[in-house]
C-alpha cells in the first residue's frame, strides 16, 4: 500500500496528479494556497474533462491560521427564462431532461470563484500571481494535449449514445468519429484560446464581456434558455460556512444550497454515538456510519435547498440537541428501512495547504459526466446540467424557479483540530461524498491513521453515485468476509464492489501537524496524486 507523502514547504492533492503538479509549482515561486489552487482548478479542468469543466460551478474552503474561516459560493442560479412553464412549452412535464440545451439552464459559476479568489489572495494574502500565471499549464495542456484516461475515454464510449448528438460534442471530444483511446492526446484548442482570453481580460470578462456574448450567443443556439443578462447578474459570494463543535474539533463545510450540512451531520451523530470506541474496521462501525448516514438523508431531503427558499437555518441543524435525537433514532444492532436516495453526478475535490498553514478545501463540477453534453461552439465550454436537478413540480422542496440555486451534492471540508492538527478533505461522487467524508474524518482524527491509509482504506456507499444508480449498501470487496455476513445480518442489503471500486469516489486529504509537517494521501481509485516539497 502506498505511503502517505509527507513535506514542509507545500502540498496539494488532486484526483489527476497533474492539477496536483500545477498546484506545487506556484508554491515553489511563492504563490499561496489560493493562487495554487486557481492552478490546480484551471488545470484539471482540461485534463479531465468527463469529471469538470469552466462551464460548471464551485466551492471554496479556505484557512488561515488564527483567522475566522471563509467561503466562496461560485454557484450559478436558474435562467430567468427557466420556469416551469417554459418547460411545458416545449413538452416536457415529468423532469428535465439530463442532457442538450434544456438541461443548461444554470450559470456557470466556476470562473466567477477563480476570479474571487483571485481577488481575495491579493487583498488579504499579498498575493503576487497573475492570472496569466495560474492559467499557464491549463493553456498549454489544452493547445498541446493531455493523455486521455481510463476515465475519461470509458465515459465518453458508455454514454455516447446520449452524448454525440449534442451540441459541439461530437467535434471536440470525438474529433475521429468515436471515442477517443486511453493512453492518445486530446487537444482543445478553443478552450486553450478561451483559458488565454481570460488571462488576459480577467474573469468577469466570462459575465460581462466579449467572452459573455459569445456564450449567450451559443447558448441561444443550443436551446438553453440563458441569457446574457443572466451571465451579466452572476456574482461569486463570499459567505460563513458551516460550523460543527466535534470532540476532536471544529468541523467546517459549505453553506446551502450544497449538502455541507448533512457531512457535519453525520459526523455530528457520530460523536454522539461514540463512534471512536468502535472498532475501525467492524461490522458495528460500519453500521453506525450508514445509520447516521440515513438520519442525516432524511433531514436533507425535507430541508435543504437553496438557503432563501429554506424555512429552517442551516447551522441550527447542526445544534447538539438536534444532534442527540437524531442519534437516538438509530439501532445498533438493526438497519433503519433505506428508500430512493438523490441522483448520481461527476466532481473533482482537490486540497492545498502552503508552508504558512494556509488552507483551501476545493469543488469544482458539471454534474452529471460531462454535464449537459452541449459544448459552446465559439469557446470549447462544456457547459454543465447542475439545473436538471431541480423538479418540475412546483409544490417539491427543489421546484424550479428563475434565479433559484439548484441543489448541489458539492461540499468540501476542513476541520481544525483540538490537537493543532489542520485537515483537507472531500471527494467527489453524488451521495457517497457524505459517507466518504466520514470515513476519512474518522479514520484519521479519530482512529490515527495516516492521510494514506485513510483514503485507502475500504469503503462503503449507500444509495446512489457516478456510475451507479442502485439504493444497496455497496462494499469494497476488502472487507472481511465476517464483516459483510454481520452486516447483512443486521438487514442491510449488500452488494460486494471491486476491491478498489471506482464508484466509491475519488477522496483526498492533507493533514497539517502541529510542528509545520504536512502529510497527503491521494485515492488510488483515481488518476490522482499527491504533490509537495
């Protein structure tokens, strides 16, 4: 098994170890961890294509050492157009549509996130960078080529009955007629020409100049119902996460509309379970793990939406008295019934933390693999479906309104711990980023093992992910034999997955010990790595 990576200076984690290394080399020229993580961000978004693109949203985590926290929501709102209504019109009545110019009904917020981060290293972190800079690897990855990955050429071939037919999709990602071999160079040369014109004009340029027309523009001709004047409304806000007062620590996640609230939930349920008693490894962990799993689901699906439509504050969901009741619910030794969980989708979780404690815990997504298929004919975005996810029922939690956030499964984490120790972690993968996230958390702040060990270890997923799209409680088939028999004993229904399953997610974290040491471990289940020196 591989080792966890450790250094002094900088490190960055990322599911393809490219974005990783373009994170690490603006930390060798002085760069911060926001600057690195714009790198890191530009970067896999060529790379790896099927994963995420500039035409999605995003998230920021960042930590400063003896500052407050703070967070950048770079998620896009509804078209003013998008009403259910319009839908109606054009037929469609039972959901919106995954894929073409109806599913890109969102902003795409990520650009507007690169530009606040941008912004906010220069004011409060004397950062030096120029965006020019950050994009350099990005632009050169898209004009010269990257290698295509297992990943990447497996989803284009499985979804390419539904994908081809989009707008501009064929043409830049199936330039030969099929999809394209893993292991042969992929280029974007209008993306590369897109990525250098924001360099040179800045991000809001994306919302409110040339670079905004022409995507209103092509957007118009795919069907979407956005508009320039929706681009043009587009901000990146700055918010206060989440915040959970754990036993080990305090526990950070992302605000509504994302799902930062049900991961601190379920830890939060934990530690009043005790979970740190528990056998790593056991039946009875696991057990807890999904239990919790399930009570925090319920409280999601009847309460979290876009936080102006809430009729609940997030943060009192995370009250320990709350807390308390909901791990009273659970049985130990039965499982609760388990229903139809949320919709799969496709994200890339990447983490930084520089040689002075600095932090950033990152998302970034297009939703479902490659989002709404259509790619922008003038630019090369590959713009995202996050909006599919809103219902066409006006009296559901998530209707569809102009200018609401749709739901996000988006959440990164950060936790500051009571032993001076400073975590970053998050995965990618629809219903599993919850469950992931507790298993890492757990394993390393509780259970001591290393950043390495703790993404590695086996893992389990209940409901729904990339890939997937069964309600079972799915096992890596690393799990003892004895673990699996108890566990289906106790009435859960188990499926048994490869020993380490793709459908699992693709996890990271860094872990800043109190003496400067930093420690990193990437998901051997992606094409990640970890970088530092």
């Amino acid at each position: 098994m591989t080792k966890a990576v450790r250094a002094l200076r900088g490190m960055a984690v990322a599911p393809h170890a490219l974005a990783s290394q373009s994170a690490l080399a603006v930390l060798r020229e002085g760069g911060n961890a926001l600057e690195a993580m714009i790198a890191a961000a530009a970067t896999i978004a060529v790379v790896y294509p099927h994963m995420n693109a500039i035409g999605g949203d995003g998230f920021w985590l960042m930590h400063v050492p003896g500052e407050a926290l703070g967070a950048i929501d770079a998620c896009g709102a509804a078209a003013q157009a998008a009403a259910i209504d319009w839908y109606r019109e054009r037929g469609i009545t039972q959901g919106i549509p995954f894929r073409g110019g109806v599913a890109a009904n969102t902003v795409a917020g990520t650009i507007a996130g690169w530009g606040a981060a941008h912004e906010l290293s220069r004011r409060a972190l004397y950062g030096r960078l120029p965006l020019s800079r950050l994009l350099a690897d990005a632009i050169a990855y898209a004009e010269s080529g990257s290698v295509v990955t297992r990943g990447h050429a497996a989803t284009i071939t499985g979804k390419q009955a539904e994908l081809a037919p989009q707008p501009g999709f064929a043409a830049v990602f199936m330039p030969d007629g099929a999809a394209p071999a893993a292991g042969s160079m992929f280029k974007q040369p209008l993306l590369a020409a897109t990525l250098r014109h924001i360099a040179r004009k800045g991000t809001d340029d994306f919302y409110r100049g040339e670079l905004a027309r022409s995507i209103a523009a092509d957007l118009a001709a795919a069907g979407s119902p956005l508009t320039l004047a929706d681009l043009q409304a587009h901000r990146a806000r700055l918010v206060d996460p989440l915040s959970l007062a754990h036993s080990a620590g305090t526990l950070y996640n992302m605000t509504p509309p994302t799902q930062g609230v049900v991961s601190l939930m379920i830890l939060g349920i934990l530690d009043e379970l005790d979970v740190a008693s528990v056998a790593p490894g056991s039946a009875a962990y696991v057990h807890l793990c999904v239990e919790a799993t399930k009570q925090a689901f319920a409280v999601r699906d009847r309460c979290v939406t876009d936080p102006a439509y809430m009729r609940v504050d997030a943060q009192s969901l995370l009250a320990r008295e709350h807390l308390r009741q909901l791990a009273a619910n659970i049985d130990r030794q039965q499982a609760a019934p388990w229903g139809k969980a949320s919709a799969p989708g496709d994200t890339i979780w990447m983490g930084v933390i520089d040689g002075a404690g600095r932090a950033v815990s990152f998302i970034q997504s297009i939703y479902h693999e490659f989002g709404s298929g259509v790619v922008l004919g003038a630019s090369g975005i590959n713009w995202q479906n996050r909006g599919c996810s809103f219902s066409l029922d006006e009296h559901a939690l998530n209707a569809l309104k102009p200018g609401r956030k749709p739901f996000h499964t988006l959440n990164p984490a950060l936790a500051r711990l009571h032993d001076g120790r400073v975590m970053v972690y998050g995965t990618m993968g629809g219903d599993g980023q919850p469950q992931t996230q507790s298993a890492v958390f757990t394993r390393a702040a509780l259970f001591g093992l290393d950043a390495q060990a703790a993404v590695s270890a086996p893992r389990w997923l209940l409901g729904r992910t990339w890939g997937q799209s069964s309600d079972t409680l799915k096992l890596e088939s690393r799990f003892e034999s004895g673990v699996v028999r108890e566990l289906a004993e106790r009435g859960h229904d188990v499926d048994i997955l490869q020993a380490f399953d793709d459908t699992m997610g693709h996890a990271g974290c860094i872990i800043r010990h109190p003496d400067g040491m930093l420690e990193g471990g990437a998901d051997p289940r992606s094409d990640g790595g970890v970088a530092g020196f």
